[in-house]
C-alpha cells in the first residue's frame, strides 16, 4: 500500500511541473495519493527496548519512551494527533514531553500546533517558517511544575 502510495505521488509530482504556479490544498494531495484523515491509521514499530517508529501519513514519527520522559521526532499532523498520542499510550508513555522536527515540511511539523498548546517542548529548525508560532524553542510556562518524580 504505501508503495503504491509512493508511486502515484511521484506520478503526481511528474505532472506538477505543467501546473506549478497552481499550489494544491492539503486535502487535495491527499485525495491524489487516496488518503485521507479520517481512515489514515497509525502503525507501530519497536526497533529498540525504549525506541519505535510510527507510521501513519506522511513522515515517520520516532518515539523514545524513558524514565525521564516521552521524545518525538517529527509529528505529523494535528488531525492524527489522537491516534499518535493513543499509539504512545500503547508503547507505555504519557503526554509527550518533547518533539523535535527534522525540518519544516508539514507532514513532519504541522502536529506543533497541537504539542505546543499542551506544554510540549517544542525543537525545530533554527530556519524554521519567519513568524511561526512553532519558530522557536518552546515549552511549559515558567510557573508550571517541570520536575520528574
């Protein structure tokens, strides 16, 4: 499936050159490569004793559970983030503690929106997106309680 997913992205992106100046909406991309939010479901993968990867829609999320906590990398997007969080519940962590992005693009960046609200410590890029909320380092607000028990 997800190599089928791949080819037609790339028959897509074949095609795009002739359009370029026509940018697509999120739910059109989605709608190329036959997916959507609503039955996207997300996988998991132990590849160490304290590391996994998800797999769902779009960039790979690697998850480290630990005493000291819950780290991402990548999250995806706001709209899988209940089933990432349940997929983490799953692999024994909690909230998600910190989530670090390997780089702005949206499937592996959009689910700041949703971690940063709930008092992840949020680590992109340093040239992450000039006026973004999620362009710069981020976390619980001075007054909230950060010691691990």
């Amino acid at each position: 499936m997800k190599r089928m997913s791949v080819l037609a992205m790339l028959a897509w992106l074949a095609a795009a050159p002739a359009a370029a100046h026509d940018p697509i909406t999120l739910d059109q991309l989605l709608a190329t490569i036959g997916s959507d939010f609503e039955t996207a479901e997300i996988t998991t993968q132990k590849v160490g004793e304290q590391v996994s990867v998800l797999f769902g829609l779009g960039g790979n999320i690697a998850v480290s559970v630990g005493s000291q906590g819950v780290l991402i990398v990548d999250d995806q997007f706001p709209e899988l983030m209940p089933r990432i969080k349940e997929a983490i519940k799953q692999l024994g962590g909690g909230k998600v503690d910190f989530a670090i992005n390997t780089h702005w693009h949206f499937d592996h960046a959009s689910g700041n929106a949703v971690l940063g609200e709930g008092g992840t410590w949020l680590f992109p890029p340093p040239n992450f997106g000039a006026g973004s909320t999620t362009s710069r380092r981020s976390g619980p607000s001075s007054s909230a309680d950060t010691s691990r028990s």
